[in-house]
C-alpha cells in the first residue's frame, strides 16, 4: 500500500493540474514515488501541469526535482504525442463512417478529454465508438465492421459487447452496446435508455471533426455506470475520479442534475455517484481526508492497492474471479442487485445469449 504521505503529495499536484486549490508543498514528500503514483494512476501529465504550477508560487521545489523532472516532461510529451497521433485516425475514421452515412458518437475517453484544461493530457489509448445510421435504417455496428475489414485490417468481433481493431495505430472499439448489458436486468434497462437518449438527437461534435459528442445525461450517466463497472469488477483509478470532476464543473449549467439524479435512483446508481461526488470534491480541494465519509475512504484506498496478476491467462482469470468474491462489501454498498445475483445472472446470460435482445 503507497504511503499517505504520497498519496496526498500527489492529490495536492492534481488540484493544481486542475486549476483548484493550491496547497504548499510538504518537504518530506519524495517526488519519485508521487511520479511512479501518477503513472499508476494514469494523471501523469496533469500531476506535471500540477507541479509546474506550484513551482512558479514556490521556486524551491524546483530544486528537488533531480533527474524525475525529464522523466515526468518525458512521460507527458510521448502521452501529448499519442494522443495528437489518436486524434488523426479517430478524426480519418469518423469521416469514413460519415462517408457511409453513419453517425459516429464517441464515449468515455475522447470525448471527456474535452473537458479538461488540456485535453491532451488526459491519458487515453484508444477509440471508443457507438455508431448510428443518418438517414435509412441499416445495422450500423457491423457496416462500421465490414468497412474496416475492406481495407485489409483484421477486426476481432468474437466479444458480444464490441468490436475490436486498430485503425493507423489507434485501437478501436466500435460497441454494439454501449453498457454490460448481460450483467444484469438493470444494465439491459440503462442500455435501452442511453439508446433512446440519441434517437432524433442533433450532436455536437469535436472541433470541425466528424466525431459526435451524445447529450450531456447520455454521457454522465454512462460515465458513472463505467467506473463503478471498474469499480466492481477491476479496479477504478484516480484518472475516473478527475473525469468525474471536469464533468460536474463542465456541465454544472447545462446539465438538468435533477433529471440526472432521477435516473441514478431508477438504475441503482445513487450510492455510487454521491460517493464518486464526494471524491472529485476531495479532488478539487473541496473537502479534507479527514471530512470524508468512512466508505468513501474505503473507496479511495481500493484504488491504491497493488494488483499482482499471474504471467497464465488461465490463472489470472481466476486471479480475478476471486478478487471480485473477496470484494463482496463493493456489491453491498454500490450495486443494485447482491452480488450472489448479479453475477449468476451474468454467468446464465453469457452461456445463453450471444447477442441480448433490449427491451
């Protein structure tokens, strides 16, 4: 388990990064280990874009950098350069579907990046992509398969949730479904409604790109169903907390929260989200550790423990299968359904649907 000590130290870089409170820089915080952390963590350009702020208000942290300083500017310009490179297939990409007469929404990644100060240094290695027909009704999931494979490139359609490739370098998935949805009744419900949230629905879009941006309710709702997915059944990390916090500050306007709220409660999410609030204002130096609710220190500490997996394929599924049985206070406090339930049904729906029929 990383020291408090670290952590903190890191969560003081990122409030900065963020353009939140600027906190003095505690002297017996070893910058090596916050670096390793922010890595870990996936906030490694915005931990720097921390940094560099508080230099500025104290220059005498700049004299404890040594040799982490080239490794961290390092970090972030091969993450600035992916993310440029990414940027140009997805881009090339949406304009083939839209050749095609397809709507290409993007989710999670690409589009939260847009939030932040420098969407170049929130880190994302791929595409997530949900396609729409424009004008006649077609199955746009697999015409956006069968394009790609035209040009010669091998698309892996075996998993039922989406399709994977990699387009000019960037790694694709173009989702049948935008939710787990044999996990659960619930997730199969909030697929139907996400769906019907972009039905006659005329998109932003990125810059002057082809890639489309779903309603703001489309995209936190999906957002929080995301990272509590991580939550239960991975790990969530630092980088979906920030995400979360760019979102309330970027949509705190625009949004209709009530209506957002509302359908926390109809799809189970309400202890997810309150405790996912509490943690971006954590974040943003809005409340203390010590002002945090027990559970949510429960949460935040989860994301710190180290996750040592076997080389087997074979083991580290059962690696896994048995982190998720060990985790059973994630299920009581932030799923709808006991876990017992959740995950029999998920068993039951993998054995015997190969593509769900939605409501």
């Amino acid at each position: 388990m990383m020291n408090q000590a670290t952590i903190e130290g890191l969560i003081t870089l990122l409030r900065a990064g963020l353009g939140s409170v600027r906190k003095n820089w505690a002297k017996d915080v070893d910058l090596k280990q916050v670096f390793e952390l922010s890595r870990q963590q996936e906030v490694v350009a915005i931990a720097l874009d921390g940094l560099q702020r508080l230099v500025v208000v104290q220059p005498q942290l700049a004299s404890s950098l040594g040799s982490i300083k080239l490794q961290w500017i390092g970090s972030m310009m091969a993450q600035e350069r992916r993310y440029n490179t990414n940027f140009v297939a997805a881009q090339d990409l949406s304009a083939l579907y839209a050749d095609n007469e397809m709507l290409t929404y993007v989710l999670k990644g690409l589009s939260i990046s847009q939030l932040y100060p420098v969407p170049s240094h929130r880190f994302s290695c791929d595409l997530d992509c949900f396609l729409l027909p424009q004008k006649r009704e077609f199955d746009a999931y697999e015409l956006g398969n069968s394009l790609v494979a035209a040009k010669g490139i091998r698309v892996d359609d075996a998993y039922y949730k989406h399709s994977v490739f990699a387009y000019k370098g960037l790694t694709v998935e173009n989702h049948r479904y935008c939710c787990s949805v044999k996990r659960s009744e619930r997730t199969r419900r909030l697929e139907s409604y996400l769906q019907s949230l972009l039905k006659d629905y005329t998109p932003d879009y990125i810059g002057g790109t082809h890639l489309a941006l779903p309603p703001q309710l489309f995209q936190a709702l999906f957002m929080i169903e995301h990272a509590n997915g991580h939550f239960l059944y991975s790990k969530m990390n630092l980088k979906q907390v920030c995400d979360w916090a760019m979102m309330r500050k970027a949509f705190h306007d625009t949004l209709d929260w009530a209506e957002f709220y509302r359908q926390c409660q109809r799809f189970g999410l309400t202890n997810f989200v309150v405790c996912m609030n509490h943690l971006a204002d954590y974040i943003m130096g809005q409340y203390t550790y010590a002002e945090l609710r027990t559970i949510d220190k429960r949460v935040l500490n989860d994301m710190f423990k180290p996750i040592h997996l076997s080389s087997s394929p074979m083991k580290q599924r059962i690696e896994k299968a048995w982190g998720i049985l060990r985790s059973s206070w994630k299920f009581k406090n932030f799923c709808a359904d006991p876990m017992l339930k959740e995950l029999t049904h998920s068993v039951w729906a993998y054995l015997r649907e190969d593509n769900p029929e939605l409501d």
